[in-house]
C-alpha cells in the first residue's frame, strides 16, 4: 500500500500512515502533530509571517487538525510536497494545449450544496482540467481554495464513478483527444480565512459518514432535551402541543402622521400573494404609507453580555408556523407564547456565542450599517432564543468525544450561523393557506437585516441538512489521493520552487465579495479571524484601490509562477463584469512570468465555448489558461538577451502552447491567440516584463513572422502544426473568421482589415457596414474616428491609374458573373476596380506603418505638452505609441506625467498602457 494520509475513522482502524510515519492509531497521530504545532505557535517568528490568521494558540489548535490541515500556515507543507511530489525533471516530455471548461457543471451535486460559500467552481467542473494537465499523483496548488473544492476535483480524478468516466471519456473521444488518465492527485489549498480552510479540512479530509450520522442524531436529540420547552406552543384545540419550526418577527415603525406604532409584517404583507405592499395605510390614522415613509422605533435594553444599555429595534413576533405530528399550521403568538420568550431573555447568554466587537469594515460600517439595526458585536445577530440554541448547538458539537466527527459535526453546526440569525430574512411561499418560509439567504454577499426576518428551531434548520450532509459523503475516499490545507496569504504559500505541476485557482475580482468581511461572523464562533492586511480586493474603506489590487494579484501571481514547475500551466476563473478589472488581472498574470495562451468564456445560449477578443466582451465567467515559460526559454533569453533571434525563440515557444485546431458547430474557429498582432503583444509583454528592449518594431515583426512561419486564415502555426491544420480545414466547408468588438481604433482598423481583405470596397460601401460597428462598446474617453481617416492611414486606394491590384482582381473574379467580358476591356475593369479600398501586400504595408508611427508621435506631442487638468478625450494608438516610444527611451517621467493627465478609466481599461504606466512607476521608485 502506498504511504498516505488516510483512515481517520477510528481507534478500531489499526495503525496508520503519515508522511512516511506509522502511528498506533488516528489519536496518537493526531496528538504528535498538534505538540508539534504548540511548539511552533511559540515561535515568535512563526507568528509574524503575513496574513497569519488572529487567535489565540488555543483556538487555532482546536480548529487544526495536522498535519492535514492548520489554521495557520501548515509547517508541513514542505514535507508533504518532498514525500508526495516529484522533482522538476527538464529531461521529461510535457505537452498540453490550453482547455476550455464550463464553469457552471455541477452546482446542483449533493456534495457541491453540502456547505454554501460566497463563490464556489463546482468540482465537476474542475475534474476534467486536472486530467488534462496533470497524471495521477501529480500535485496540484489552488491559493485561493476557499471551500475546497479543487481537492475534492483532485480525490474525484481517483474516484469518480463508472458512469461518469464513460461519459467524460465519450466526450473526449468525440473531440478527437486522448482518453484521460485515471487516478487520484493531490492538493495544497490555501486561502487567507480561516473559515474557508476549515470548510476546505471537512470537504477533503475523510470521515466515518455512519459516525457522524449517527453523532448528528444524537446532537439534535439532545439539544431537544435540553432547550426543547423554548419551541413547544400550544395547538388551537387547547390540547395539543405543537413543535415550533420558525417565528416571523417584525420590525415596529412609527407612523409620521399620527406617530402610531405600525407592525410591519401585519399591515405591510399581503396575506394571499404574501408579497410586501408598495403602498398601505396607517392601523390608526388611514394615511398611506411606503416603508421609506416611516420611522424605526427603538428600545433600550441590558446588554446581557456587557451589561451596557442599547438601543435595539424594536420587535414584535408576528407569527408562528408550527407542527402537531406531520401536520403544519400558522397563528399568532398567544400570551403563553411570549411568556416563554420573556422567560428566555432573562436567561444569560451562553459562553459559547462570542461577544467579540465588530471591527470598522465596509460590509457592516458602510455598505449597510448595522448599528442601525441595533448590531454592533457578534451576539447581537441572534434573537434570544437563537442564541441559546446556538450556544448549545456548538457546546454539544465541541463535546463530541472523536475529533474528527467534532469537526465535521462543526462544519454542519455553522451553517446556522446565518440561517439562525437576524440574516434569515422572511420568505414567504404559498402552502395552501399556510406560509411557508425559506431561510432567505438570497443576498449572502452582504449583512442584511429584514424588517421581516424567520427565527427557525434547531430542527427546522438541521434536519433536512443532517440526512443531505450524509447523502452527500456517502462517497468512496481515494487511497492515492491526499490533501493538505493552510491558512494564510497566496503571495507566501511556503511550498519550494518548481514544486506544483498545476494551478486552478478562483481568485478574488475587485470589489465583487469582500471575503474577510463576510467571513468574520463565522469566524467570531472559532475564535479565529482573518488578517484582512494582504487580502487581494478593492476596499475603500481600508483604502485598497485598484492599483492596490493589481499589486496584491501581482504577488500572489509571482508566488504561483516561483512554485509551478516550467511549462506548465495554471487556470485562472475571472468573474467581474469591468473591463479595469480584468485588465489589471491581466497586467499582474504577464508582470509575474505567466504568458496567456487563451481566454474563454461560456456561450449559455449555444452551449459551447467563444473565445474572447477584447475587454467589452467581458460579461460573465472568463477562463484564462496561461503557461510558465519552460526554463531553456528563459536560459536563453538570460544569456542572450534582447536579440531578433530571442523575439523568435518566444514565438517558436509560444505557438507550441497554442491550440491548433478549435471546431465549434461543425466548424473551425478562429484562434485569437494565433493572430499575427496578438502574438506580437505577447512578446512584446515578455520582453517588457524582463526589462528589455524590443527588438523589432511592429512593421518588422509582422512582416518578418509571415515570412519566417506557415500563415493559414490570418493564423500564424509552426510548420509540423499546419500540416495538422489543413487536413481538418480541407474537411470544412469554410475558414474561420476572427469575432471582433469594435471599442477602440485598434479594434475599428482590424475589423477594416478583415471587411477588406475579404470585400475590397468603396468609402460609400464601407461606411454603412462601418457605422454599425460603433454601437454601445465603444470606450468612454477615446475619440471616435473618421472612416476617411482611418481608410487614409491604414489602407490603399486604387485611383484607376496602373495595374488593377492583386487584392481587387481576386475580389472581382470571385463576385462578378461578367469577369470575362471586364478583362477584355482594361477601361471597364479599371473602372470597377476605381476607389475600392484594399489591405496592402506586406512591403506597402510597412512604409504605412512607419508613416502612420510618425504622425501618432507627432501627435503625443501634443499631449506631452498639454497643460490643462486632464485630457478628457484621447487617442488610444496615440497614447500606446507615445509609451512605446518613452519606455524604449527610458524615459519614465513622461509616460508617469501623461498618465497622470488621463482620466483614470483611459489608464485602467487599456492594457498596454496600464503595463507600461505600472513598469514606469515601479522603475522610478527603485531608482533605474
């Protein structure tokens, strides 16, 4: 058997092994690690690291469970990639090219709803990139695990059952790729709370499911026993006790015509659509009132835990569903009811709801206030009763004599966090005459406190999730496959260089969920919080600004490019609709060492995958797969600098990492990263990102490249790959076309390019079919061209004078029924031919290239001698021209004073500049 992590279900399970260790039993295992851990968390050193997470020793122990997980940075995360990993190996052959997956597969599998999170890719989506870049046993690193389910991807790729792997194999064969190979890799996840890594421990490392279903049983029961009297209410036969399932309280408004107090629940909700009412009128006076419209009444109150007075909104319980057997019935509290809930009140507050003090944050200082909905420490989420069935909940779940079922026990005990707090908004849904009520966490990206919110039992919370959460892991736990779990910053992950054979990785985007945030009210329950310092967000409120952001990603991206081994890759799943965003992403993956291979996103509609070209395109979940470099590249580039000949060993590099061949709907697609120009960004990045020259201007480089590699359909491929390329091409019955978004002059010339090179026309047949490209897209602060201009600068027109060009000929021959009749009368095809704009050969193209870079100079100018406030509006290709030229000259201060006249959006959505402007500030700093 293979020494692994494995078998934690009990002192019956025998020995067990553990990083080349045999202990007695789980315990002894257990018990070695957590001393060893002690020892470390006095290590002063050891504490100071960046990100490491706020808590006592005591508390970050009871939540550990080495050498598996910590929460904190995991000590054997060195030892577990020496035992398990294989050494880079420049000598072993390894060839991919990028993968599109459907980020969506999955989200409604029993073990993907098992524990909710605020951003989760299902692990069916990540199986099949994991068995495409990786073989079984190879590790894989997600720095950004949050839940976990990239290790649980990685255990999936060793057990997924029979039905799934013929289908996935099935799919495979159809694409005409190799069948994947089977078996279990292993993971490091990271994230920066301690709350994700301990849901990410409980997603992967294994337990006894028959332990811990019955544990869970016996939990409920015995919170029954205990706190049951709270939930009993007296059926309307008189008779009959009914179990409580959710209370709906409301908030108490004053009216602001009359003063009058308002229920919100009993005047404002329907009661047959059980909607809330636009408009209803005052109980007393009959004035008509909106819910902006009245005034939130306020009481003062003891603070049971600090003993303080505080102002509380004030509520009543409006409503309470209840069940009598199997039976459901709605009414209103009776005066039995609220004695039973004044009598809870004056009960202390149990020891296990924290107390803790809300730090300033925007989730609940700015973005909604909640001390205005009487909510300033953690135990004010929770109504009384809640509180003490929380307290209890968590008291019996960390009584669980087994460890690992304490924890998973745990793990299901916290999703009441939420669901049993003020959160759980009222959600009314029509059971005949009785409401029903969803835990109405429909907004989990924010604190939301409802003026109408459902106090649930214990029972009603946990009944259904118990029997879910043993469904869900009645799952086979792989053998060869292994997890370690850690807790702290992505740009300091701790594992050894060159030591990862993949990356997948979710990352934080902007401003979309502040993680630490949201995350700090589960945490409070650990006694563990996250160090918010090195999270990767835009916060304004800890005065975390985009550039900031870009930075943060740049290091975690650097970290991810020092540990994976050379040429191997990493995927990135980008979700944020701004376009600054995603170019900031895109500035810190190139400024780290990672090239681009390919960008894809989702067609929902069609049910394939697109390619995307351009910024504005980004409007749902991107898929960005990018490769470290291999070392000879980088060898050679060190010892042979910034030479023609090292600009061709890039593109050689690049196009092997290039996919050849894309079928969409029976027919080729257009490879984006293949187009002459994108492949000259790359390198041009490349070259930026180590500091150096470029050698060729863009003129050289695209006329050089056609005449140094195969171009097939404005693609550009090695020799050996366009062999391949024509064999599908002749099978199809038309050649691909590049997807262009019109948002900018760059993207205006090149869709000229493609109408052209196909269509030879005149300014009047152009500009019909032009205009209709300069829609929505285009970007705020960059001037709209002439077509005049733009056909003038970049293209050539035949004035009937001399030979009919090449261009226009094959056009004619192809489109005109009469050719024939035309070539015999050199007038006649000269006249058809007149004023028809066409893209030029290769040698004309290059003296309008270099007329074309003078005037944009020229133009720079202009701008460099500009001395109002900001330049509102501006040309993109002049500003790129103009920083090409000044980073080429060294000369920083000019593209950091132009920069700072543009209008922020200019430098942020462009993502040459913002390279450029970025390199510029950080060479200034150090002084180069």
């Amino acid at each position: 058997m293979n020494d692994l992590l494995q078998d934690y279900r009990s002192e019956a399970a025998g020995p067990v092994e553990c990083l080349g260790q045999t202990f007695a039993s789980d315990s002894v295992r257990r018990e070695h690690f957590l001393k060893l851990l002690a020892e470390k968390l006095q290590d002063p050193t050891f504490r100071k690291q960046e990100g490491f997470p706020q808590g006592t020793d005591e508390a970050i122990l009871a939540m550990s469970d080495p050498p598996y997980y910590t929460a904190c940075p995991n000590p054997w995360l060195v030892e577990f990639v020496a035992h398990y990993g294989k050494p880079y190996d420049p000598a072993v052959k390894y060839s991919r090219e990028p993968l599109a997956i459907d980020v969506s597969v999955g989200k409604t599998d029993a073990i993907y709803k098992a524990h909710s999170y605020h951003t989760k890719v299902p692990h069916l989506a990540i199986v099949p990139s994991i068995l495409h870049y990786t073989q079984p046993g190879d590790v894989v690193l997600d720095g950004f695990a949050g839940s976990g389910m990239t290790g649980v991807a990685a255990q999936w790729c060793g057990t997924a059952p029979t039905s799934y792997r013929f289908e996935l194999e099935q799919a495979w064969k159809k694409e005409g790729r190799a069948a994947p190979r089977w078996g279990a890799r292993r993971a490091v996840l990271n994230d920066l709370s301690p709350a994700a890594t301990f849901m990410s421990a409980n997603y992967n490392i294994p337990f006894d499911v028959d332990v811990f279903a019955k544990a869970g049983k016996q939990l409920l029961q015995s919170v029954e026993q205990d706190i049951g009297w709270m939930y009993e209410t007296l059926h309307s036969d008189g008779k009959s006790k009914g179990r409580i399932d959710y209370t709906v309280w409301s908030q108490l408004y004053s009216c602001p015509e009359c003063a009058g107090e308002v229920n919100f629940t009993e005047e404002a909700l329907d009661e047959e659509s059980k909607r809330v009412k636009d408009e209803f009128p005052c109980p007393h006076c009959g004035a008509e009132l909106t819910k902006t419209r009245l005034e939130r009444l306020y009481t003062t109150k003891a603070d049971v835990s600090t003993g303080k007075s505080i102002q509380v909104p004030k509520r009543a319980a409006t409503l309470i569903v209840y069940t009598v057997g199997k039976t459901r019935y709605e009414k209103k509290p009776t005066s039995d009811d609220l004695n039973v809930i004044q009598r809870i009140e004056s009960l202390p507050l149990p020891p296990q709801v924290p107390t803790t003090e809300i730090p300033p944050m925007h989730m609940t200082h700015e973005r909604a206030r909640m001390d205005y909905v009487g909510i300033t420490h953690i135990h004010h989420f929770f109504l009384p009763r809640a509180a003490q069935a929380m307290g209890k909940l968590w008291e019996k779940a960390q009584g669980q004599s087994d460890a690992r079922i304490r924890e998973f026990l745990l793990f299901m005990v916290e999703q009441g966090i939420r669901g049993m707090s003020l959160l759980n908004r009222y959600k009314p849904i029509q059971y005949g005459r009785i409401g029903g009520s969803q835990v109405g966490l429909d907004m989990p990206g924010v604190y939301y406190v409802s003026a109408i919110s459902s106090e649930v039992s214990p029972w009603y919370q946990f009944d259904g999730k118990l029997g879910r959460l043993v469904s869900a892991f009645q799952i086979q736990w792989s053998k060869e496959g292994a997890s370690l779990i850690t807790t702290g910053t992505a740009s300091n992950i701790g594992l050894p260089s060159e030591s990862v054979d993949y990356i997948f990785t979710d990352p934080p985007f902007g401003e979309n969920i502040y993680y630490a945030d949201l995350n700090f009210l589960v945490e409070a329950w650990h006694g563990v919080t996250t160090d918010a310092k090195p999270e990767a967000i835009i916060d304004r409120y800890k005065k975390k600004a985009l550039p900031d952001y870009q930075h943060l990603m740049q290091r975690c991206f650097a970290e991810y490019q020092r540990v994976l081994k050379p040429g191997r890759w990493m995927t990135v799943v980008f979700s944020n609709s701004k376009a600054a965003v995603w170019n900031a992403i895109q500035v810190a993956l190139q400024q780290a060492g990672f090239v681009v291979a390919e960008v894809t996103a989702l067609d929902k509609v069609q049910g394939s995958y697109r390619q995307v070209t351009s910024t504005t395109a980004v409007k749902q979940d991107l898929v960005i797969s990018a490769y470290k470099p291999n070392g000879g590249l980088e060898d050679r580039f060190k010892h042979s600098g910034a030479t023609v000949e090292s600009v061709w060993d890039f593109v050689q590099t690049h196009l092997q990492q290039l996919s050849v061949i894309k079928v969409k709907n029976g027919e080729l697609e257009f490879i984006v990263e293949r187009d002459p120009r994108r492949i000259y960004d790359r390198m041009v990045a490349w070259f930026v990102r180590h500091d150096a020259p470029v050698p060729l201007s863009t003129d050289e480089f695209l006329s050089s490249l056609r005449a140094r590699f195969p171009e097939r359909d404005g693609m550009v491929f090695l020799p050996e790959q366009v062999v391949e390329y024509d064999k599908k091409r002749a099978q199809t019955s038309r050649s691909p076309q590049m997807e262009l978004f019109v948002s900018d002059e760059r993207s205006a010339i090149d869709w000229l390019a493609q109408f052209l090179k196909q269509r030879p026309s005149t300014y009047q047949e152009v500009h019909p079919e032009f205009i209709t490209q300069l829609g929505a897209g285009w970007k705020k602060h960059e001037e709209r061209p002439e077509l005049s201009a733009l056909l003038e600068a970049n293209f050539l027109r035949y004035d009937g004078t001399g030979d009919v060009p090449s261009q226009i000929h094959s056009y004619l021959s192809s489109n005109y029924k009469d050719m024939r009749e035309l070539e015999k009368s050199a007038p006649r095809l000269k006249a058809k031919a007149r004023d028809r704009w066409f893209v030029p050969d290769p040698n004309n193209a290059k003296q309008l290239e270099e007329k074309r870079e003078k005037a944009l100079l020229k133009e720079f100018e202009a701008y460099r001698l500009f001395t109002g406030r900001k330049i509102k509006e501006s040309r993109l290709e002049v500003l790129r021209a103009g920083f090409r030229a000044a980073w080429a000259s060294k000369d920083y201060a000019t593209i950091i004073s132009i920069a700072n006249k543009l209008p922020e959006e200019t430098l942020q959505e462009d993502e040459k500049l913002l390279t450029l402007y970025d390199l510029a500030l950080t060479r200034t700093e150090d002084g180069i």
